[in-house]
C-alpha cells in the first residue's frame, strides 16, 4: 500500500499488512502488526496522524 500527499511538500510512505509476503514486508517502510481490515486501519490512523 502507498500512500502520498501531492501539495507543496511530497510525502511518500510505503506500508504492509502483518500477513504480507517476507519480500513485501521486507521492502515497505512500516509493517501494521494487524491483518487484514485491522491492519488497514492500523495504517490508514497512522498515516492520518502522520507517523511512519
């Protein structure tokens, strides 16, 4: 999942569910501890707040 903002600052950041594949996992910048519908939901909260 990639998530970005286009304005006058970009903000790329890159993330994966708890049940990714290994080579998915290991390439993102943040792995949810969550699966699934919990893990979007992981990622989306924190994406809002702006963490990584």
């Amino acid at each position: 999942m990639l998530l970005g903002f286009n304005g006058a600052t970009t903000m790329r950041a890159t993330f994966a569910l708890a049940n990714a594949a290994a080579e998915v996992k290991a390439a993102v910048d943040y792995v949810s501890p969550y699966e699934n519908g919990d893990g979007v939901v992981d990622i989306l909260r924190r994406w809002v707040e702006g963490e990584k």
